[in-house]
C-alpha cells in the first residue's frame, strides 16, 4: 500500500512502490536513489545507484537525459561520501558536456576529496600517521577484500534472480540478472550470464537481449587478451602466447564485427553503431561497404573528425591516394585541438598518401613536424631517415 507520509523513509517507500510498479521506468528508480540517500538508508541507495548507472551507461536517451542522470548519481554519491563513484559519474557527465566549467571544477573538489577519502588525509594528524594507518588498513584489506567483493558479486545475484522468481520478469530485470551473473568473473558466472540472455532472446526477440550477448562476449575476449598482451610486452620471444594472442585478436574481430552488423541493422539512426561497424569493416578489409558508414557517422559532431580520418584512410587502402589526401586534409581543418591525439593521426595518414601518391617532399614536411612535437609517435623517425637517404 502506498503511503501518504512526507518524511524521507515514507518517500523512499512510495518511490519504491512505484518502482515495484513499473521497474524499467527509471525516473521512479531516481525517486528511490533520491529518498534513500537523504534518509541515511546507503544500502539501498548504493544498490539502486548502481542500477541507474549500468542503465545510463547503455541509454540510447537524448544527451540532455542521461547527463541529468549522471549528474544526480553524482550528487547521490557525493552524499553518501562515495567519492570515487561520484567521481566517475562526474567523468560521465563530463563526456556528454566536456565544456561545462562548474562540472569540471565539482570534478577536481571531488577528486581531491577521493584522495582524501583514500589516504585519509583529512584525518590523521600528519602525513606519517596517515602512511602507517594506510599501511595496518592494507593488511586487513589484502584478506577481506576478495572475500567481501565476491559476498557483494552473489548477493547481486541473489537480488536479480529474486525479481525473477517474485515474477518481474522485465527486461531491465533480465538484464540485471545477466550482468549480475556476468560479474561474477567466473566461468560457469558467465555461461549463466549467456544463457539468461540467449533464453530471454528465444521467448521475446528482443534485441535488447542479443545486443547486451554480443557485448558480453566482446568484453570476454578483452579480458582474455589483456594478459597476454601484458605477458608479451614482458616476454617479446614468448611465441606461444603471441600465437595465442594472434587466435584471440582474430576472433575478437569477426565477434565485433557481427556484432556491430546486427546493432547498425537494428538501430539505423544510430550513427555511433555506424562508425563502430565502419572500424570492423575495415579489419575485415572490406574498405567499399566501410566508406559508407563513415559518411553517415560522420554527421554526428561527436565522430565527425575520427570518421573522416577512417574514411581517408579506407580510400588510401584502397589506393584511391588522391582521394585520401583530400579528406585527410579536410579532417585536419575540422579538428578543434591541432595537437590532440586524432590530429597527429590525421597528419601521419596524410604524409602516407603523399607517399604514396609520389609526393614525398609534402610527406616529409609532415613527417618533420610531427617529430619535433612526439619523435617516438610510431615511426616517424624511420620514414624522415628513409626520405632522406633516398634523396627525398
């Protein structure tokens, strides 16, 4: 029954019935975040947080939606002096505004207060203190940690599969459960998490479903690539694991690109799946069917630089060098920051069609510039010798 009260805990209490209602509504899990945290109940507010952010981060809502959203787990997290989340949140309001002075200023008060929160500067009497406080805190921390994460990685599960069984089967639910299962970090974890999703797909078809398989299975692969991409950069002559590598790298890229196939397919206004999709295309070497996703993805403002400079690129893999040089230039006199990451990007592609074009002068010239900024920046220093020892 919903109650008529005004204090915090009958607010949250009426939040949650609405909730209980209507569980993909999210506004009314807002509610519930909201409540929780004025009223001191961190628990709850800490787990419905958590919600709210995996579904932020997977929103498909206008930009203005999801930057209220992570704006109020922000504040949610600030409250409840979580400071790094709230950090994070902040970061992902960042993203979707990155000119937002006041933001960015809250970024750098909560970041000092994360720091403070983790060395405990604030509360020791001097920074020795703080070191051996850390450093006693470490030693109970190294045998609980793990213990702890993985008691909090099964009550999740505990908690979605309860939703299920109670018969809220939605699929904001489902999704919950998967992910739950998912973050486990285990095998059989993430077989469950596969199977709950391939099971919900057979029943709805909905594509909800094969969308978060395909990117479960993605992320499964960086995981299992990560190591040994760590273990090779130790070991350059272990030429097992560089096999290894090479298998899982090959497979990583036929999963994204039938991934971002079906995702292109089933969302065509989302010029982000078309960029995505254009990327795997041109692994796949297939440069005709990838020039024409960046020619969409390029009207989003936010892939228009970095669609250019792939487009270029497919046109320069396909030796259309001409053609390549013309749209790098035009991406370089789109990129706002000349000295970001993109642009040098950018500048590199464009010395290579010059050479490719037989102008190595004009190649030279860029290659020059861009060594005198970051001479390590690939192989800069290589082409600038093999010019000039050739009389370029």
């Amino acid at each position: 029954k919903r109650l008529k009260g005004k204090e915090s805990l009958e607010k949250m209490l009426n939040a949650e019935y609405l909730m209980a209602k209507d569980p993909d509504h999210l506004p009314y899990a807002e509610s519930v975040l909201t409540a929780a945290a004025e009223a001191g109940y961190l628990r709850t507010a800490e787990w419905i947080a958590h919600i709210i952010f995996e579904a932020a981060k997977v929103s498909n809502k206008p930009d203005k939606v999801r930057f209220d959203r992570f704006v109020l787990l922000k504040d949610a997290y600030k409250k409840m002096e979580m400071f790094t989340n709230a950090v994070v949140a902040c970061q992902c309001a960042l993203e979707i505004r990155p000119k937002d002075g006041p933001l960015r200023d809250e970024l750098r008060d909560l970041s000092a207060a994360m720091t403070m929160e983790k060395g405990k500067y604030g509360i020791a009497e001097s920074f020795r203190d703080s070191i051996r406080d850390r450093d006693a805190q470490d030693k109970l921390q190294d045998q609980g940690n793990v213990i702890r994460s993985d008691e909090v990685k099964i009550e999740a599960v505990r908690k979605a599969r309860k939703k299920i069984e109670d018969g809220h089967e939605t699929v904001t639910n489902i999704l919950e459960l998967a992910g739950a299962f998912f973050n486990l970090e285990t095998p059989q974890g993430q077989q469950d998490a596969i199977r709950v999703l391939e099971n919900a797909y057979a029943k709805s078809k909905d594509f909800t479903f094969l969308k978060r398989l395909g990117e479960f299975r993605i992320k499964k692969l960086k995981q299992q690539i990560r190591p040994l991409t760590g273990q090779i950069q130790k070991e350059p002559q272990d030429e097992h694991s560089r096999k290894q590598l090479q298998q899982l790298q090959h497979q990583l890229d036929e999963v994204e690109l039938d991934h971002f196939e079906k995702c292109e397919g089933n969302y065509p206004t989302d010029l982000q799946f078309k960029y995505e999709y254009g990327r795997s295309l041109i692994k796949a070497q297939q440069f005709d069917r990838a020039i024409p996703m960046f020619q969409e993805s390029q009207k989003d403002p936010r892939f228009k630089v970095v669609s250019m400079d792939k487009m270029g690129l497919c046109f320069l893999l396909k030796g259309w060098e001409d053609d390549a040089v013309d749209i790098f230039q035009q991406a370089l006199e789109n990129c706002v920051n000349k000295d970001s990451t993109i642009a040098k990007d950018i500048r590199y592609n464009l010395a290579r069609a010059y050479e490719a074009s037989d102008k190595p002068d004009e190649a030279l010239e860029l290659y020059r510039k861009l060594a005198q900024t970051d001479f390590s920046y690939k192989d800069v220093g290589q082409r600038i010798d093999f010019l000039r020892k050739n009389g370029k």
